[in-house]
C-alpha cells in the first residue's frame, strides 16, 4: 500500500469523523447536549462539557483533515518525481539507441495567378 493511499484512507475516515461531530452538534441548542437532562440547573456542567468536548472535537477533526490533506500533497509529489525520472530514464535511453528521422516536405507547387 503506497503512502498516499494511507492519507487517503485517513481523509476518509477523519472526513466521516468531523461530519458526524457536525451533525450531533445543534447550534439552538437542541443537539446532543441538550438531550442529556432536561434544565441547566439540575446538572453539574454535563450539558456544558458535551458542548465544549463537540466544540473541541471539530477544530481538532477540521485541523487534522487539513494537515493529513497538506501531507497527502507532498506524498503525492514525491511519487510524481520518481515516476518523472523514470519516464526520463526511458526516453533517454531509448533516443539513444533508436536514430530520429524527421520528414521532410517537399515543396508546394507555384499555382498559376487566376484573377488576370
């Protein structure tokens, strides 16, 4: 397995991860923090830490994406440059056994001028 598919498989999975943090979150408040106890006051910060744990968890999700996808790239690059010197490794080799011939045109015949 190449390295870029490996940051691949792990955009994947980090994608996937940061769409679910989103989708539990509800910005009226209604999301999964709300559904753990009714009112504010009858819990010890439950409601509040669920919020900050899902607030945390998407910068974290969002700034690992963005890393793997920046990795990804040079991975990409690296294996852009070795198959870009294998591929000059090959022409150069076969230029040099193989002779190059260029056609040659022959010349267009002078048409007669009609419009005398």
């Amino acid at each position: 397995m190449s390295t870029f598919s490996i940051f691949l498989v792990l955009i994947v999975v980090v994608a996937f991860l940061l769409v679910v943090v989103i989708m539990v979150q509800n910005p009226k408040g209604g999301g999964l923090s709300s559904s753990f106890g009714g009112g504010g006051s009858q819990q010890v910060g439950g409601v509040k830490k669920t919020s900050d744990f899902l607030d945390k968890s998407t910068w974290a999700l969002a700034t690992l994406l963005l890393v793997l996808i920046l990795l990804s790239n040079i991975a990409i690059g690296n294996t852009d440059n070795i198959q870009e010197s294998k591929a000059l490794d090959l022409e150069s080799s076969s230029t040099t056994s193989q002779p190059i011939t260029i056609p040659t045109k022959s010349p267009v015949p002078q048409t007669e001028n009609l419009d005398q």
